[in-house]
C-alpha cells in the first residue's frame, strides 16, 4: 500500500468518514421502511391513498440512490486519500450541500405533495393535473441541484488530486501500462483506478444532471420555455443510471482494500483488470440507452448499442473482481469476521444481480418486462445484496481498526437476516415481474398481492439487521479516539 500519504492525517478523517456513513445508513434504513410500507400497501394490507403512495415512491428511489451514494462516496475518500491528496474542505462541502439538499427534496415531497418518481420527466414536474405546485416542484429539482452540484465539486477534487499524481486520468486507468509504456508492477492501484473511472462517469453523468435540472427549473417557473421530450429523457437517464451504478463501482473498492489486508496477498492492478476497468468506463457512459428501448423515436443505432453493451457491461469489472476475489482468499487461511465475510457476501449479490439485468437488456424481454416488477428486483438484489453490504462491511472494518470494539452475536443475527430479508425482498419483486405485475402502481389486483407481502416480510428483517449495523457503528463512533491503534498497526485477523 503506498504510504506516502501521512497516516495521522488518515485517521484523524475518520470522524467525518463516520459522519457519512450514518447520515448514509439511517436515510438508507428510512428509505427501507417507505419500501415496505408501498409494498403492503400493494398487497392489500395496508391502505393509504395514490397520492401518498406517489410520495413514498417518489423519496424512496431519491433518498435511497442519494444515501446509498454519500456513503459510498465516503468509502471512496477514505481509502483514495491512502494514495493521492484530497481536499478535506471540498469533503465537508459535498456532505453539508448533500444534507440541504435532502431537507428540500424532503418538504418539498411532503409537504408540497410532489411526486414524480426520481426519473422527475419533462414536463412532469410542471404538468402535474394539480396534484402539486410550482413550490413543490421548485423544492425538489433545486434541491436534487444542490446534491448533484455537492458530489460534481467532490469528484472535481479526486480528479485533481488523481491528475496531480498520476498525470492524468488516462494514467489513473493505466492506459501507460496497458500500452505498454509502463511496468505492471508500476500500475496505479485498484483503488486509483475505480476512483478515476468513477470521476470520469459521474463528473458526465453530474453534468447531465444539472443541464435537464436547470431546464425543468425554467420551464416550471416560465411554462412558454419548452425544450425537447426526448433529449430531457436522455439527459435523465443518463444522469440517473450512471449515478446509480456508479456506487458499486465505489463500493468494490471495499473488496479490493479489505480482502488483501485479511489474507496477506496484495490485489495488483494487472493489464487484464486495467482493461476490464477501461471497458466498462466506456460502456457505463452509454449503457442507459436499454431504458429507452420502448421509445421507438430513439435511433435504431442507439438502441442496438444500448441492448450489446448492458450485456459487455456486466462482465469485464465483475469477471476480474469476482475471480480475484475467490482466488485471493482460497487457501488463504483468512479468519472470517462480519468485515471479510461482508465484503465476499457483496461478490454474490454483485453476481446474482447482474444476472436478471443482462436479461432486461434483450430487446424481446425488454417490450414485456420492463415496465414490471422484475426491474426494481434485478436493481434491489444488485444494490441491496451488493453495493450496500460494501457499506456494511466498511462500517465493521473502521470500527475493528480504529477502535477495539469487537462484533456480537446480535452482529452475525444481523448477518444472517439481512441476506435473507434482502433475498425475499428481490424474490418477491422478480416473480412480481415473472407475473407481468407492473411497477409503480399504487393498487395491484388480488393476483398480484401474494409476492408484495412476501417481499415486505423480508424487508422487514433487512430494517432489523440495518438497525443492528448502525447501532454497532454508532458504539464506534462513541469510543473511537479512546481505544484501538493506527490502522497499520492492527491486525485484522
């Protein structure tokens, strides 16, 4: 591990890594329970009006991409900031633009009835039948603008410090050492490399963002300026689905940092993963075209593209991390703990995930599924069973390292229940979508209740094993400082 980075320093920022985390992990247990309570309501246990329904759904999808990303970006800083130097002000700014950006999304769902969903399509936000306002409207797209600008100022900031020491983003990718100008053994490391490739898709994606916000911002304030539906969509998706998926690209970061420190075996960036990264940069930039399939304005170009590159997407970065991840632990003799045994729980969900999402992305699947249940169950078990156990075996790695605080049974409970909540929870919504059972309905037919309850029960354990996380970091946060030793020091297992 490069050291040139002072290690006080390091520590000494765990205080505000652990500030992300939480403001992360309580919205993400928040944005869990409205879940649930959409998903009774769909199974016909409970009964709240449309409108509502609308809201929760509307929050949900905003507040848990937003969370699951802030924590994930300070998962990101942590272990970026062992390599190349980041602005610690930048950081701060990105967390205090992020938590005023939620408070206005959230009045402005609540108490202004808006409820676009996070897709938030031109003219949507300014043609609503009178189910909300201009206050509204204005609430949420100005504070989904503060988010974005908040992470856009953070991921200036890693590709300047990534620049600064390595010379470019290009080398960051290890372009150099793919062409053959630069040793393997000099190649920067997997954590500069995701780092650099999440820079280049979100500072893109951020940038998207902010150009359809602005316009739908003018256009519910003076309604005579109107733009292009179909360049508002594009420019949508393409903000939404790069921003989503790069969190697992920041939380596999996890993988690569804590697997070789447990087994004693360096994870090296070699030219088949620098290549691997470098693909999917490229396809991560293009593959939101698979959500306008059903938009036969869109040009056949575009679309084919979009169908051939989801499916190459899925493959490069997950090939060489699933199998490095296997082969850096087999016969290892690494002593599981809820960090190891998290991080590698975060390689199947990461698998299993992508599988019904490579099945999406074929066209003829695409004109009948898409529009069901079976999306948000490829996304829930991609997220859910990946990206946020990335998190949570982050969580019990800062905790173990910087502190003596030491797991429970209550911690393993948490463990078990959390991969079979969150398992039920993309189960129900796969044989939703197997059922042709339509996504973003408020009300389903009795046919339809069956797999909602299921898929709630299960989200009910996944709340209970988060709570069991949360509370073992905010112990953490209580004693860190006061017990444990340096990082360096420590010795994991």
């Amino acid at each position: 591990m490069n050291t040139t980075i002072n290690n006080k320093e390091i520590t000494s920022n765990n205080g505000l890594i652990a500030t992300y985390l939480i403001v992360g992990g309580v919205i993400i247990g928040i944005m869990m329970i409205f879940g649930i309570l959409m998903l009774l309501a769909q199974g016909g246990v409970l009964d709240f009006s449309p409108a509502a329904f609308y809201q929760f759904l509307t929050i949900h999808g905003t507040g848990m991409v937003g969370a699951a990303a802030l924590a994930a970006a300070g998962v990101m800083w942590y272990f970026l900031s062992h390599y190349v130097e980041l602005s610690k002000k930048v950081f701060k700014i990105n967390l205090l633009l992020s938590i005023i950006g939620v408070v206005m999304v959230i009045i402005g769902v609540f108490s202004f009835k808006y409820a676009s969903a996070w897709t938030f399509l031109y003219p949507l936000p300014a043609l609503s039948g009178g189910a909300w306002g201009t206050t509204g409207a204005l609430l949420y797209l100005i504070g989904m603008l503060i988010l974005g600008v908040g992470f856009l100022l953070l991921y200036i900031d890693t590709g300047r410090a990534i620049i600064k020491k390595h010379g470019s983003l290009g080398k960051g990718l290890g372009w150099d050492v793919i062409s053959g100008k630069r040793a393997e053994k000099d190649a920067p490391s997997p954590t500069v490399v995701a780092s650099t490739m999440v820079t280049i898709v979100n500072t893109t994606a951020l940038t998207a963002g902010a150009i359809v916000l602005i316009m739908n911002i003018i256009n519910v304030i003076n309604p005579a300026f109107t733009f292009d539906p179909l360049l508002a969509k594009n420019l949508t998706f393409a903000f939404g689905h790069i921003f989503a998926n790069s969190i697992i690209y920041m939380g596999v970061i996890v993988v690569y940092e804590i697997l070789p420190r447990y087994t004693n075996r360096p994870w090296k960036s070699n030219r088949p993963f620098l290549i691997a990264w470098t693909m999917s940069t490229a396809f991560t930039l293009v593959i939101y075209t698979h959500h306008m399939l059903m938009d036969s304005v869109m040009p056949k170009w575009m679309l084919i593209m979009g169908q051939v590159l989801s499916y190459a997407n899925g493959l490069p970065v997950l090939v060489v991390t699933a199998y490095g991840a296997l082969m850096i632990v087999y016969k290892s003799g690494i002593k599981w703990d809820m960090a190891s045994g998290l991080a590698f729980m975060s390689m199947f969900g990461w698998v299993v995930g992508v599988v019904p999402a490579i099945v999406d992305a074929t066209i003829v699947v695409n004109h009948v599924m898409h529009n069901t249940k079976w999306v948000p169950g490829h996304f829930h078990m991609y997220m859910g069973l990946g990206a946020a156990v990335m998190l949570f075996s982050f969580i019990y790695y800062l905790s173990k390292v910087d502190s003596d605080l030491k797991p429970n049974g209550l911690d393993k409970f948490g463990f078990v229940i959390y991969a079979l909540g969150m398992i039920s929870v993309s189960v129900g919504f796969l044989i939703s979508g197997a059922l042709s059972t339509p996504r973003r309905w408020a009300t389903h037919f009795p046919e339809w209740m069956a797999p909602a309850v299921f898929g709630a029960i299960g989200g009910v354990l996944a709340v209970l094993a988060l709570t069991i996380f949360i509370i073992h970091f905010i112990r953490y946060v209580q004693v860190r400082g006061k017990t444990g030793s340096d990082m360096n020091e420590k010795k994991l297992a």
